[in-house]
C-alpha cells in the first residue's frame, strides 16, 4: 500500500508542482499566522508578535526548501531546474560559452579524430578468426633487411616448417578484366593454394582452390570478392557459366568470398599463382607470406623454425651474393602491415592528448574566472536555502552541459574529418 | 533509514509525531505544542524540522493531510494518524525500547 502511495506522490510532486507548491506556501504562512495569533494571545504587540513568529519560523524560503528536498522524486526535479539555471548562465555570457565550446570541440574533435585512426589500424584486431594467430614470413638479406620471398624458398619454407598449419605466398597487381558486365582495371592478387585456409575464410559459394589448380597448366580458375559478384557478374548463383577474360587467358569463376574479405587490400580476384611454371630463382623477392601458426607454437618457436630453413638454404645453396637470403623472420601480419606507422601515430595520438590538456585547463581558468564574480549570486542561493551540494551541483552541471555541447561538435567535426 | 547519529535524532521526530497524533487530528503548530506538552518541555520542534518531517511522512503514506478552520477560524492544514502510521508507531515504539533499555543497560555497566 504504501508504494501505491509513494509513487502516486511522485507523480504529483512532478505533473501538479503548482498546486504542491501553492499548498506549500499556504500551509506555511497558515502556520506564520497562527504563530503570530498565539503571540499576540500571550500578550505581545502585534508588529512585534509577528517578529517573533517570523524569528521562530526561521525564514518561509529556507523551510520550503528543506520540504522540498524531502519530497519523493525531488532529485529530479533539482536536476530539471540545475539545467535551467545552466542554460540560462551560459546564456548570459555568449562570448565566454562561445570561446569555451569552440576550445573543448576543437580538442575533442582532433583527439577523437586521430584516436579513430589509432584504434582502426594499431588496436582493432584483424577481421579474421584468431587473427592474432596468423604471421607474416620474410627473408632477411646480407644487410639484415627483411626482403620478400623467392618460389624455392617459399617452397622450402611451406615443405620443412613444423609451425604452420597453413601458409600462402600471394602477391598484387592491377590488370585489366572483360568478360564481366564491362571491361575493368581490377586489382587481382596471385595467391598459393592454402591461401584462404590462413585467413580461415571460406567462400560462401562455390569452392576453394585445390592443389591441382595451382599446378603449371592446369586451367585458370579465380575466386572472386562478394562485391565483384553483385556488381560486376550480376550474382549469380550458378557460377558455371561466369568466366573472365585476364591477359588473353579464360578465367572459371570457381567461388566467390564473404563481404568484407579484401586480403591484400581492395583485390576482387583472387587467382592461382605460377600457372605458367614457377620462378626457379633463389634470389627474385616476389612473393609476401602469410601462415596461420599450429595450435600451441610460439611466435618464437616460429622464428627458430624458419630461421633454421633458412640458414640451410643460405649455406647449402649454389646462387650465393648478396641477394641471397640469410635468414628469415616470422611476425604478426597485424604489426607486419602496420609497422612503420605505428610510432608516429602514437606520437600524433600522445600530441592531440595533451592539446585536450591544454584545451581543458584553458576552459577551467575561463569557468574560474566567472566563478570570481559569481560570488554574490553564491550568497544569494545559500541564503535562500540551498544546500552545499545543491550548489556543488549547479557548477557541475554548468561544466556537464559545456562538456557535452563541446564534445557533440567535437564528435561531429571528426566524423566528418576521417570519413 | 541513514545510519550515524541523525538516523535515532530523525527516527525520535518521527516517533514524537506519531506520538502526538494518536490524540487525534491536528495542524502543524498544534503537532509541535503538543510535542512540547508531552515531553514537559524537552523539546521544542522547530518549523525548519517539523514541515520537512510532515511531509516525509506523508509521502510514506503514515499520515495523511486536509485542509480545514483553526480554532480561530483561519484555514489550516491538519494531519492525522494512518493505519499505516498506527503501524509505524508501534514497529517504532518498540525499537525504542529497545534502544533506550541497551543505552541505559550500557551505562549502567560498571
């Protein structure tokens, strides 16, 4: 029953705060007067009748507001009224709201910006299962640069290794593509076997490569991206008849991959690698690397195990110089891809965070400087009867608003500027 | 109900105005001087104490209020007695028992 009650009141207190006030007030100067009755009664002069009952009362806007604070759902109503009263100062200094807006928007808004920037390429992991798992492989030269990979050694590699459960070589190129809707210039990506079962990525129609695509002469085949599909060959569900025409060879469009797999970045074509024979060099670079690491090997294990493959091929074989390989090296494809700009945007992010600093301490001295001559408005309120914290709270919801309407702009200007 | 010291101060305020309303319905300043008659004095509520209390009260639903005319006839609002509030100053008369037979225990201890 008594919630029934509780809630009926909250109800009241917040849809019919006129009568509740208005019944308030009455009830309060009833009392002044009834004080003022008994004094004049006990023999007192009236005008001084009414001082005493005034004394006793102890001021009619200090005791409503202590029923007020008492009140069910009073907390809202005190926050509806901080926002007024916020608005209205902020308000009333345009200049000084203006400038502090502006200076919290601006910071906001690169801090974000360039924060976007850090989380899609350094913190967001790769979109593909356990991508943390998947490594790049390099060679490292004379010099101890990391160099890409020749066909003997990749073969090696992907032969001898303990520590991958898959690994690809896969290069790009830009070529240009008929026998679609219309004539392209499609960037395509030659790709070992194994490819797709490093990314762990299926395709969601038709089939993968096999190993008797790859072999030299087998007929071309290619695995195209789910936007290819739809837009250039119509989506088809029978891909029998999808074929595509790349320097003079037929292509049989065998499968097409999920929305969202662009690997290497912005291919639609995925096509098998050395179908002309492969390059039986030792010292031409023309592949990158990439394998899905074994279920509890290491990183370092990795490393040991290619380092080891590689050296051998460096001592034992018959092209020796300097462009021969002299180890090799495995690394998470992640850092592997964003490696050189990982410390500059660090740098970049470590700046516009302390431009948020300065931005936030220039704000606090603006917001201090009007709080100095606020005094006497401060007085005024605790005069009246309003608590410390109610006060407290006033500037903090001041500060709130400024902060939410400076991030908001913020907000919108770095959405603006990394689309 | 806040625990530390106010929670018994508070609690004794509710109590008293309960209390003073088990003699029937009356309006603030009648609450107060009956508080003052009934305690020989010892306490004097204040209006700054009393309202906020009437009010809280209320909402809980152990009184409930109507306007009606004073003893010389100006309006005024009255309060009386709930079945919740009969409730209340029962659950409340006990606990202070309690509390005032620990305290005088405590102080009696050598």
């Amino acid at each position: 029953m008594p919630v029934f009650v509780k809630a009926r009141r909250f109800l009241r207190n917040l849809f019919s705060s006129r009568r509740v006030e208005l019944d308030l007030d009455q009830e309060v100067h009833a009392h002044l007067e009834m004080l003022t009755d008994e004094n004049i009664r006990a023999g007192m002069p009236p005008e001084e009748a009414q001082r005493a009952a005034r004394i006793e009362l102890g001021g009619i806007e200090q005791v409503k507001e202590q029923v007020r604070e008492e009140r069910v759902g009073n907390w809202l109503h005190s926050v509806l009224s901080d926002y007024r009263y916020g608005l209205r100062q902020l308000r009333k200094n345009p200049g000084a709201t203006a400038v502090m807006v502006f200076t919290l928007a601006l910071a906001i808004g690169a801090t974000t910006a360039i924060f976007s920037v850090v989380y899609g390429v350094l913190l967001r992991p790769l979109p593909y299962a356990d991508a943390n798992r998947i490594m790049a492989v390099f060679e490292v030269n004379s010099e101890g640069r990391w160099a890409h990979l020749a066909d003997p050694n990749f073969d090696d590699f992907r032969d001898q290794n303990r520590s991958f459960q898959a690994i690809a070589k896969y290069n790009d190129y830009v070529v240009s593509v008929s026998g679609a809707s219309q004539p392209t210039r499609t960037k395509v990506a030659h790709v070992s076997p194994d490819f797709l079962k490093v990314f762990g990525i299926p395709p969601i129609l038709g089939r993968d490569f096999t190993a008797s695509d790859a072999k030299k002469g087998a007929g071309p085949t290619a695995l195209v991206s789910y936007g290819y599909w739809r837009q250039d060959l119509g989506s088809p569900r029978d891909l029998s008849q999808a074929h595509l025409k790349i320097d003079g060879a037929v292509y049989s469009v065998i499968g097409v991959l999920p929305a969202g797999f662009r690997f290497p970045a912005d291919v639609d074509l995925w096509l098998p690698a050395d179908l002309d024979g492969e390059n039986r060099s030792r010292t031409s670079h023309n592949y990158n690397a990439a394998g899905r690491l074994r279920d509890g090997v290491t990183v370092e294990q990795a490393n040991r195990d290619i380092s080891a493959i590689a050296r051998r091929i460096h001592d034992t074989s018959s092209e020796q110089g300097d462009y021969l390989l002299k180890d090799g090296i495995v690394v998470p494809l992640q850092d592997s891809i964003t490696g050189k700009a990982r410390s500059p945007l660090l740098v970049l992010l470590g700046a516009v965070g302390f431009l948020l600093l300065v931005a936030c301490a220039n704000v606090a001295n603006l917001l201090l400087a009007q709080a100095s001559v606020r005094a006497r408005e401060l007085a005024i309120r605790s005069a009246l009867g309003a608590a410390r914290g109610r006060l407290i709270r006033q500037f903090l919801t001041e500060a709130f608003l400024l902060s939410l309407v400076g991030g908001g702009l913020g907000i919108f200007g770095a959405f603006w500027g990394v689309a | 109900m806040k625990p530390g010291p106010t929670s018994l101060l508070q609690g004794t305020l509710d109590l008293l105005i309960l209390k003073a309303l088990v003699a029937g319905e009356m309006h603030g300043l009648g609450i107060s001087r009956r508080i003052q008659q009934i305690t020989g004095g010892t306490f004097v509520v204040k209006p700054g104490s009393l309202f906020p209390a009437l009010h809280r009260m209320e909402e809980e639903g152990w009184i409930s209020s109507f306007w009606g005319d004073s003893e010389n006839n100006r309006r005024a609002k009255y309060y009386r007695l709930t079945k919740a509030g009969m409730k209340q100053l029962e659950a409340e008369t006990k606990r202070w028992g309690r509390v005032s037979w620990a305290i005088a225990q405590a102080l009696e201890a050598s």
